[in-house]
C-alpha cells in the first residue's frame, strides 16, 4: 500500500523486508502495524524510535502540503507553560476535528475582496474573475470533487443546522404509517435537536418517531449488522435514514454505501451528516445513491470559524424533491435579475438555496478547496491510515491495560480499530482524570479537544500534520501522565 511513497531499499534488505512486500503491495490485508513493523525493522529501530518519524516525514509525498498552512506557535496559545515549551516552536495541532487550520492564502483572499469593496463598490456583483454574484458558483465544481458529487447536486448555502433543516422539509414527509427517523441515540446535539423539532413541526411524538440507535452493552460503537438489522426489522416505518458520516464522539466511520441500500430496499430516503467526514474520508455520494447530505466546511475543510456550509441532493430527485422554503437564490441564475416575481425554481439542489452567500466566507472556502484538489483522495487517504495508525500503535505499546498491575494507567481507544471503519480521528478514554491530562498536554503545546464526560478527541490531518507530530504527542502525553499522577498523589 505505501510502496511508492515510503521507498526503501528492499533488494539490498531482502532478508529483512520480505514481511514489508506483503504488507505493502495492495490493500486488502494489510495493517498499519505491519507497515510501521517492517519500515522499522528496514532501519534498524523499534516503531517507538524517533528514528522512525524522521524517516516517514522525509519519504512522505504530501508533506509540501503543511507548508500552505498556518501552524500556531507554542508563544501564541492561551494555555501553554513557558517554562515546559520553546516559544517558537510549532505546536502539536491534533484539533482538525474541531477547527481545522488557517491557509496561508486565506488572508489574501480577503484582502483582494476588500480591496474590490473599496476600489468597486456595487460593481463588484459582476466584475471581476470573482463576482460576488457568482460566487457560490465558482467553487461547486471543487466542492463536488471533496465529495464525489456532481457539480449540478452541490450547493454552498447557509450553516450545517439550516442545511438540515431545509433539507428534512423536504425529505421528511411522515404518514401514518411511515413516520420514523433512523439516526444514532449519540448524534451530535444539534442533528438531534434539528430532528426533534422537525418531528414536531409534523406534529409528530419524538418519544415515538425518533428511532435511536445504541450499541451494544459494553461497546462504545454500533455495529454494521446491528444498523443494517435495525432497517431490515423497522424499515417500513422509516420515513428518513439520518446519520453521521463519521460519529463525532467515537470517530466510527460508518458504512454509508451499505447503509444507503440497505434504506432504500426498505423505501426509506438516507441522508448524512458529514461534518467529521468531509475532507477526512474518501466520499462517492452519486456513486453510492445517497438521497441527500449536508456538512460544515471548517473541520477538515479549513475554511474558519462558522464557515459557509454545503449541502448535496442526487440528481435522481432532481425535479421530484422541490425546497419548502424558497428565496431569490432558489431562483435560477439566468433570470435571476429579471426581477419579475415569478420564480424561476432552480432544479435540484441549487433551488434549496436562499440567498446569496457573504464573500469573504466563500473566498475563504476557495483556498482550502484549491489545496484539496491538488492532491489525489486515494493518496490522502493512504496518508491518513498511515498516520493515524502510527499513533494508535504508540498508544497501545505505552497505554494497554496490564492485568497484572491495575494502578498503572491505561489508555481505551473506543474508535475502532478497523480501519475500513473510522477516518483520522482517534477518540481515547482514559482510566485516570482526564481533566488533569488535558491540562498538561495544553500546558505543552499541544491542541486537542476533550469531549464530556471522559473522551480526550486527537486527529493527526493529513494535509497538514507530520509523522513527527505523532511521536512527538506521545512524549508530551508521557510527560503529561507523570504529571497528572504527581498531582494526585500530592492532593492525596
């Protein structure tokens, strides 16, 4: 799998690689362990050496990618301890699941746009390479190719939450018979609160229309089988099949293609939320027959803060599936300015929109889409499971629960281990206080999130974090554990 693009001297090694030809020609099979394994063994190492980073930074094919980005500096964040880190360095930024980075480009986006503000004024609807008027219109073609789209079923609209909603007026359409909505009992707080209140617009009972979905007792994840034995039994109730892409909590990937299917054999309509997989996973919407889905731009997609949203409606409801809400974006570009107050309804997926998108949250959408779609998906994502894979073998070699010592801490990955079955993002439950953990690994200049109650969330990106980012979080989690247990010992 990484042949090309970690090279090594194999016939010069022969007795020693022929492990790594098997784990590294093709995919099926093959596990990052295995990779890491032989890669480290070819240079004389264990996967725990630095040597090993070192050496995956320099064969890496994407590495010129980090260079486009802005990485904070240790000086700059709120949280770190002076004394524990050297000011300009580059901080350990494992955040991408929540705000991915700035790119370098974004600053002069904007700055070109108000510039044209000032020198323009109104003109610049429709001067310009970039016309404000069109612009939602110039980035389609990139966003589609994010998420294996058609240019004609993409939209930039709104926010993820009012991209739902517009989208669930018009695929929600409840009978007597048919009224439930399939989605995890986990779901991110606003999917959850969006399907509630949808369910009551119809005047519906969540307590009887909303179908959650738990895992299994003592497992933090739900499995395929389960999601799939769920359609099978329930699926003539189910109106709307909505879940995550990627679950924000545990980081499961889960199978939408099967999914999608197995929803449509039933009659049920299947949409997704694809906040944490939009730029994290390879995505085949048309392809794989998905009805409709919806995401935000600023994970994984770098675009800021609050960032415009996109939303995808296949081609196949094209003229069937109409907006129940409509503005002057609904109304299709080649008379829009008639001005005549007959709406012209764009078909598809253009028709849900409202109205016309702010400038600088599109210019700044356009230099992450213009990163994106100067590297290949299938290489991004090989990058991916390498990286992720790389942390999820250092936390297992430090942090596996010893039977036989029960004081000494432990770390519990609850995303899953296969990796056909999450993206980046490693979700780690720890058996001592997290909130002391988080503390010292920010103190060190590390950026992560931590999710209530016990979750701390680390998604080595691709695009722009390093081997050597792993290697070197796993030093500052080891320092960061020695400190946290000084602590307790010293309250004790």
């Amino acid at each position: 799998m990484y042949l090309s693009i970690y090279p090594l001297d194999l016939m010069a090694l022969k007795g020693k690689t022929d492990c790594c030809l098997s784990a590294m020609d093709g995919h099926a099979g093959n596990s990052p362990r295995q990779i890491l394994e032989c890669t480290a063994s070819i240079l004389g190492c264990s996967i725990t050496d630095e040597k090993l980073a070192i050496h995956l930074d320099q064969e890496d094919e994407l590495k010129h990618f980090r260079d486009q980005f802005h990485v904070p500096k240790t000086k700059d964040l709120p949280s770190t301890d002076p004394t524990l880190v050297k000011a300009e360095d580059d901080c350990v930024y494992f955040n991408g699941n929540s705000l991915g980075l700035q790119p370098k480009k974004t600053k002069a986006y904007f700055e070109e746009e108000l510039d044209k503000w000032a020198k323009l004024g109104g003109a610049g609807h429709f001067c310009g390479t970039f016309p404000w008027a069109l612009a939602d219109e110039c980035l389609v073609e990139l966003m589609a190719n994010v998420v294996g789209a058609k240019e004609e079923e993409t939209a930039l609209m709104n926010g993820l939450t009012v991209n739902l909603h517009l989208l669930l007026l018009s695929f929600y359409k409840p009978t007597s018979r048919r009224h439930k909505i399939l989605m995890e009992a986990k779901a991110f707080p606003s999917d959850h609160y969006a399907v509630e209140s949808q369910i009551q617009l119809k005047g519906l009972d969540p307590k009887e229309s909303m179908l959650l979905l738990s895992p299994v007792e003592g497992e933090a994840t739900l499995r395929t089988e389960d999601i799939l034995s769920t359609i099978e039994k329930e699926g003539d109730s189910i109106a709307v099949i909505m879940l995550s892409g990627v679950q924000y909590y545990t980081g499961q990937l889960f199978d939408m293609a099967l999914i999608t299917k197995a929803g449509h054999a039933k009659g049920c309509f299947v949409g997704f939320d694809l906040a944490h997989a939009v730029g994290n996973v390879e995505l085949c919407l048309h392809d794989w027959n998905v009805d409709f889905a919806c995401w935000c731009n600023y994970k994984y997609l770098n675009s800021g803060a609050g960032a415009l949203a996109g939303a995808y409606i296949h081609e196949k409801h094209r003229f069937t599936i109409k907006p129940a809400l409509v503005g002057w974006w609904s109304h299709d570009i080649k008379s829009r300015f008639k001005m005549d107050n007959k709406l012209d309804l764009s078909p598809g997926v253009k028709g849900f929109r409202l109205t016309n998108p702010p400038i600088l949250l599109v210019r700044s959408l356009q230099a992450s889409l213009e990163i994106f779609n100067q590297t290949d998906k299938k290489a991004l994502r090989r990058k991916s499971v390498l990286l992720t894979g790389y942390l999820e073998c250092l936390i297992k070699h430090y942090y596996s629960k010893v039977p036989d010592n029960p004081q000494k801490p432990y770390v519990t990955i609850i995303t899953p281990s296969n990796i056909e079955e999450r993206g980046c993002q490693l979700s780690l439950l720890f058996s001592s206080s997290i909130n002391l953990i988080f503390m010292e690994l920010m103190k060190r200049g590390v950026v992560c999130d931590k999710r209530e109650p016990n979750i701390l969330r680390v998604a080595p990106v691709p695009l722009y974090n390093s081997f050597y980012d792993v290697y070197k979080f796993i030093r500052l989690l080891n320092e960061s554990f020695k400190a946290a247990m000084y602590q307790v010992k010293d309250e004790v």
